[in-house]
C-alpha cells in the first residue's frame, strides 16, 4: 500500500508539525515536496514558523539547496526584467507580469521558495504584433515547433508559441488573454489590465490586481491538462488567499469580481480545495455565493477527478485512479478550450504525432504544442 501525501499536505498545512515527524516520514516528504516542485516552499515555511532548528541537518541541506535555487532564479528573473525593460521600451501600453514572474517581481507570498524557469506576460491584443516584433529584435526566437503547433498557437490560443532567447536561453509565454478565444468561457483581458498596478522597481510592468491573481491562478489551474505541478499551483492560489483574506470585504470584492470576469467555476474549484487539502480558511459563504458554482452532484464527480489527480507529483501520492483522473482532466482542458469541431481534429493530429515519435519516426523537437522542451510552465 502506498503510504500517500497526508504528511505532505500536513506539513504545508502545519510547518509545525514537521518538528515530529520522524525520519523515514521526512525522508518520504522531502521526496514528495522534491517531485511536486514544493520542498524550497517547505523550506520557506520551516524557516517563518519557526521550525527550521528541528528539521534534522540532512533534511535542512536539501531544503537550503532549493532555498538556493529559487533565490538564484528570482534573481534571473528580475534580471531578465530589466533586459525586457529596454526591448519592450516603445510598446504602447502595460505589461503585465503574470504567475511566477509576477510574484517574484512583486515579491508576494507564493514567491517564498518557489521554482520556475519561464516568464508570463500579458499584453493587449493590439499591441501582440508589436511585441513580437520587438522581441525578436531583442535575440527572442521561437521554439521549434511544427507548422500545425505555429498555426495551432495563432489560430486558436490566447498566447503566442514560446519564446527562448538564443544566447541566455530563457523561456518566455507572451498572452493577449487569459483563456484562449475559443475556450468556452469567454473572459476579456481588457479588465484586468485596466485594474493592474505598476512595479515600482520595474516601471515597464504591470501585475494583475490581487483579486484578478486570484482569478488567473485558478483559471489556470483548473482549465489546463498538465497535473504534475497541480499541487504547486494549489499552494499558490492558497498563499495568494490567506494573503487577501487579511482586507475587510475581501471575499465580497473577490466573488464580484469573478463574476465579472465570469470565472466563477475554477474560482468555486479552488476554494474547495485548497480548503480541503490546504485547511485554507475560506468562509463557507464564499464557497455556496460562488458565482457559477456546480450542482452538488457535479461536485463530488469533480472531487473524483481533481483530488486523485493533484496527488499525481509522486509515485507514493497517487491513489486508485489517479492515472485515469489526470488523462480525463487532460481531454476536459482541451474541451474547454476547443469547440468539437476543432478539438477532435486537433486531439486526432497529436495522437498520430505521439505514435510516430515513439517509433522513431521522427526527429522532430519533443516539445508538446503548450510548451518547449524542458520549458516549466509557471
């Protein structure tokens, strides 16, 4: 029997409670933490609570390596900024920084330890040629993508394909919308860019307000196919909650604004777990006013599918399902974002290229048509 993720979740719960875990307990934690992108976030919460004086020396150093690590690209990040501050110079309007860049720029609370090697950003759709072009100017290129992906990212997503300079070699996703055009929901960008706020240290970006993060983080958690950092982007969305429930009114502001930006079904969703998983003190009033909530039975059907799949970072988290819940979530993303008369097609394009990848019949670039090969989506 596999022993799963209870320690996990416990420990990011309550950093506390890694002060009495015995070692084969946080032997099995850090391995776990390791896989799902979490253990610099670990080592993050060990040292605000207090507790890093009781985690054994062995644990603590692979903790501090991570610690490192995630200094280390934030710094990369922040440097990138400014490379992008010039390039980006004559672009008419924001910038928004979304995601990883975001928090580490901003420095908000999912930034603590945190891993990611690409950079998020947000234009208006007017300006996407512009920007493009400025970018290739300034030694970005596209990834090396097939004709299908080119015209697959253009024609249908709410992002161009990835972006990788070709001397620092760093990833970046540029958006003109939250959610792709096609996608069911039909969210407009122009809201959250009229209500982001300039960076301070960095004048040429903008990040989302706070509730629009909230939205975003959700939205992109609960819409795309790829769970390996689900429980990442959980813990995310749950830092990003506790911060906000500090402000008088906060959950009032925060489901107004979902319904605005009709994103109250993945907001629904990550209120319920992140207060499942993560103890998220979320009132039960913000969860049964969620705009475009599901019905009960809908609910628990969708427990069956989201929880086995956030347990999914970790060969010892999974449970009885696990694997179906993340390839059913997977096909749900692309029927989100794809009406049928495209996502059948496109579904049946993707699985010949997979077949003939994996005889060796092409020598094409592995990457996937969301991202590029070794690319980590923030």
């Amino acid at each position: 029997m596999r022993p799963g993720w209870t320690h996990l979740l416990l420990a990011l719960r309550e950093p506390a409670s890694m002060a009495g875990f015995d070692d084969s307990t946080l032997d099995l934690v850090v391995r776990q933490a390791a896989s799902a992108g979490l253990l610099g976030r670990l080592g993050a919460l060990a040292e605000q609570h207090g507790v890093r004086a009781a985690v054994p020396a062995a644990v603590w150093r692979h903790m501090e390596a991570m610690l490192t690590i995630a200094a280390q690209q934030q710094r990369a990040v922040r440097w990138e900024l400014v490379q992008l501050t010039q390039v980006l110079a004559d672009l008419d309007g924001p910038v928004l920084l979304l995601k990883g860049a975001a928090y580490a720029a901003a420095g908000l609370p999912p930034a603590a330890g945190r891993l990611f090697s690409d950079i998020d950003l947000l234009v208006p759709r007017a300006q996407l040629d512009a920007a493009e072009a400025a970018l290739m100017l300034g030694g970005w290129i596209g990834s090396h993508h097939s004709e299908y992906d080119r015209r697959y990212y253009r024609q249908w997503m709410h992002e161009l394909p990835p972006m990788m300079h070709i001397r620092r070699r760093t990833v970046l996703d540029v958006h003109h919308s939250l959610l792709p055009p096609t996608a069911r929901i039909k969210t407009p960008a122009e809201p959250v860019i009229e209500a982001a706020r300039p960076l301070q240290e960095f004048p040429r970006f903008w990040v989302p307000d706070p509730l629009d993060q909230v939205l975003h983080s959700a939205a992109h958690l609960f819409h795309e196919g790829e769970w390996e950092h689900g429980l990442r982007d959980l813990v995310d969305l749950d830092a990003l909650l506790r911060a906000g429930a500090a402000d008088g009114g906060y959950w009032e502001r925060l489901l107004a604004r979902a319904g605005q930006l009709k994103l109250g079904r993945p907001l629904f969703y990550g209120l319920r777990y992140c207060r499942r998983l993560l103890a998220t003190p979320v009132p039960d009033e913000a969860s049964a006013q969620c705009p475009g909530r599901p019905s009960a039975p809908a609910a628990r059907l969708m427990d069956a599918l989201f929880v086995p799949a956030l347990a999914t970072a970790h060969h010892s988290c999974r449970v009885a399902g696990s694997g179906p819940a993340a390839f059913a979530l997977y096909v749900r993303s692309h029927w989100l974002r794809m009406p049928l008369h495209l996502l059948l097609p496109h579904l049946a394009h993707k699985a010949w290229i997979g077949l003939v990848e994996r005889d060796g019949g092409s020598k094409r670039d592995k990457g996937t048509a969301l991202h590029p090969p070794g690319a980590d989506k923030t």
